[in-house]
C-alpha cells in the first residue's frame, strides 16, 4: 500500500503495455525504494490512480484502450490528480508528441530507450518537489483553518499591505474596508478615528504600514464611519506584525472587532456623566466651577508642578461692597452682579488658567505655569482693574472692589492645603490693611 506524501516509502505508478519495460521500470523504481502499481493501458492507470494514492505516475504514450495522452489528462481532472507528477516515457521524440505530453499536463518527458540515471534524477527532484509543494499547501490550508476559527473579520497583508489571506468573516465585505485579495489594503472613504476628525483613510494605512509592518509595534485604532441611513458603525482595528522566525515583521494580521454596541452606549453614559458631572462641580448661579472642583484642581496642580518643575500662582478673590449691592437692589440684583464678573473674569484669563466661585462673594484664580512674582502681580491688578469697573444692571449701576491675596507654589506651600492657607492669609492682610489692594503671601511677624 502507498503512504505517498508521507515520510514512508513512496509509491510508483507505472503504465506501460510493452511488459519487458514494464517490468524493467518496475525493478529499476524497487531498487530507489518505491512501491510499484503496475496498470498496461491508461484505462487501467486512470482506475488504480482513483483507488490508490501514488507519488508519481510513469506513463507510456502509446497504449490501447487508452494512450498516455488522454490518461493523463484524465488524471488531471481527478480532485487528487493536479499535483501528482506524472513523467511520460515513449518511443515518439517528434516535436508534436512533446508538445501533446506537456499540454496533457505531464511534467517531465522521456524518450526510449532509457537513460536510467536520467530517469533517477527526475524522478527524485518531481517527486521532492511535490512533497515539499504538498507540504507548504498544507501549511497554507492549516493557516486558513486557523484564520477561519477567528469571529472577527481578519486580513492577512505583507510587507507592501498587499492582502494575502482573508477569512471567512470576511469575505462577506464589510462598509469599512476592501477586502480583495492581492489589493493594496484600504479603508474605504468616510472612515476615520473618532478621536481625530482629520484622519483620513489614506493617513490610516500609511500608520499602520509605518508603525506596524516597518516598526514592528501593535497598533489599535478604533475607526468610525457614518452609514447613508446616518448610522454610526464603530469597529476597533487591532493591527499585530507578522513575523519570520528572527522575529522581523513580514507583514501584518488586521482583526476587525465591531463594538458599535459598546461604543453607543459608552457615549451615552460620557454624556450623562458630563451632564451631571456639570452639575456637581459647577456653581449653579454662574456657571464657574465650585468648590469641588477648585481642590481637585489644585492638588492636580501641585502634582505636575512636582513633575514638570513648574510655578503656579493661587489668587483669593473677596468682593468689597458686595452686601451693599444686595441690601439696595436685592438678591436678584447681587445674583445678576455675580453672574456679570463671572464672564468679566473668565474672558480676562488664558485657557489654561481657571476661575473658581467658591460660595457668597468669594472668588479664586488657579493660574498655571507662571513666571516671576512680578509678572502675577500684573494679571492680578488686571483682574482687580476689571472688577472696579462699573457694572450696568437691569436695576442700576454698580461698582465693586475686591481683596485679593497670592500665594505660589513651591514658593510658599508645596502642598494644596498649605497653598490655600498662604492664599487666604494674604487676602486678609489686605482686608487688614484696608481692602481695595493684591498682597503677595508674607508669613507674620513674631
């Protein structure tokens, strides 16, 4: 029995109807470790070659019933006979017979009589070359196997992100992507990651190309394109290198995971969140953030002041003459007040400082990255120039002063409490001293 394509004694085919050369061929492939089938027209081979696995066919031209032509060919067509190499020995060397053996879909011709080292060495190198061949189809199938048990739509693209291999999920297409093989990958227009209105598909695969394949690091993107019905489709892309055995990328596996379900439902949540998050650190009069939020901010402050070797500067805010306003024109008139030097204050301020009501007529000013003492004390006679000025509101004019006191970090504190503490003294040294006026944090005397 044959165990062709296996690492056990192979298996020869032998169809001749002449049966001293026959049986001559038939000894000659014993001695080279073969087992032999023997068939004596290409009826016989075609009927052996259904019923019997061989690792190569040595076929006769010229036979009854059927020729070595026609007998090949048939074997061709047969599920199991595309890649078994048949090796056509006759007596005809006329350019038209070599012509017809290849066109039948023989791999090797040989005249008669036979030259046998000749004959060894096709023999040995068609069939090698048809294990090794079979082996790397089985490589291949295994692969496929193994990117078909994947859920996930999955390309397999080389150096160029030229695609190579597809699954099954992915040969159903996707709105995201091209999956052809033998084509550039590409995403298709209108996807882009969420997070970056700019990204551009084209942009997308030069990233992947340029991170993934050349730098050989994993890239995860998570990609989103708006369906004509005005759909959201969110998918997150797992890009992973393709490595050879010295661990070099030779390409790069693309896993395709849709969580639109996830992704709506976490912005429904982040907008929730946002919503009442608004509501629990934002004063509800003015808008600014409160308390809450002040001491958060500060301790953020410190932390990357300690990191990054950067100055803060804390101002306290209290208002002069803010319970006149109330006791003349009433609550409605101090809450209008209020409201008015929020948006003063907050237009005065660079994006990356911050203005804090911290409850009644008390106001704070986080600024962040600051220079010297001198440039801080400019900003707070700005801030206090911009609150004596004269407010028109639905019942009057109003004028208001303010005390504000500084302190620095690290200069002062390095600490958020310690900071607070340094800013509210300084506050009430001005008050002290008789409102109206900035003062620079200075520890007391005695």
């Amino acid at each position: 029995m044959s165990n062709a394509g296996t690492t056990s004694m192979p298996c020869a085919l032998i169809v001749d109807d002449d049966p001293v050369l026959q049986l001559a061929v038939q000894q000659y492939m014993n001695r080279l470790g073969y087992e032999t089938l023997i068939a004596r027209d290409g009826q016989g081979g075609l009927e052996w070659f259904r019923r019997q696995p061989v690792d190569i066919v040595l076929m006769d031209a010229a036979m009854p019933v059927m020729d070595g032509f026609a007998a090949c060919r048939a074997i061709r067509e047969l599920p199991n006979g595309s890649h078994v190499p048949v090796i056509m020995i006759t007596v005809y060397d006329d350019e038209q017979s070599v012509d017809l053996a290849f066109e039948a879909g023989a791999n090797e011709y040989i005249t008669k009589p036979i030259h046998w080292a000749v004959l060894r060495n096709r023999v040995t190198q068609l069939v090698a070359s048809a294990r090794a061949e079979g082996a790397l189809r089985n490589d291949r199938a295994f692969f496929q196997s193994l990117v078909d048990s994947m859920p996930d739509p999955t390309l397999v693209c080389d150096q160029a992100c030229m695609v190579r291999w597809i699954n099954v999920s992915a040969q159903a297409g996707q709105e995201l992507y091209e999956p052809e093989i033998d084509n550039p990958f590409r995403l298709k227009p209108g996807v882009g990651d969420p997070d970056d209105p700019e990204s551009a598909p084209d942009e997308i695969a030069k990233r992947i190309r340029r991170q993934v394949v050349q730098g050989g690091d994993p890239l995860d993107l998570l990609l989103r394109k708006q369906c004509p019905d005005g759909t959201l489709t969110f998918v997150e892309l797992h890009a992973s290198p393709l490595r050879d055995v010295s661990g070099g990328a030779q390409g790069v596996i693309l896993r395709f995971h849709d969580v639109t379900a996830r992704e709506i439902e976490r912005r429904r949540l982040h907008h929730e969140v946002r919503r009442y998050g608004k509501l629990a650190y934002h004063d509800s009069l003015t808008g600014l953030p409160n308390r809450r939020l002040f001491e958060q901010s500060i301790h953020e402050a410190i932390v990357d002041g300690a990191r990054f070797q950067q100055r803060h500067a804390l101002l306290f805010i209290d208002l002069d003459g803010f319970k006149a306003i109330n006791d003349s024109l009433g609550h409605p008139g101090g809450d209008e007040a209020l409201r008015l030097l929020a948006e003063r204050l907050e237009r005065s301020l660079r994006r990356r400082d911050a203005v804090y009501r911290l409850g009644g007529d008390e106001f704070a000013v986080l600024l962040r990255e600051v220079a010297e003492p001198e440039g801080i004390t400019a900003v707070a006679q700005k801030l206090l120039d911009i609150i004596s000025e004269p407010m028109s509101l639905s019942r009057g004019t109003v004028k208001l002063g303010a005390s504000i006191g500084v302190s620095l970090y690290p200069d002062h504190a390095d600490t958020a409490s310690d900071l607070i503490k340094c800013a509210d003294e300084a506050m009430y040294q001005v008050k002290e001293a008789g409102k109206a006026s900035i003062q620079i944090f200075r520890p007391r005397e005695g």
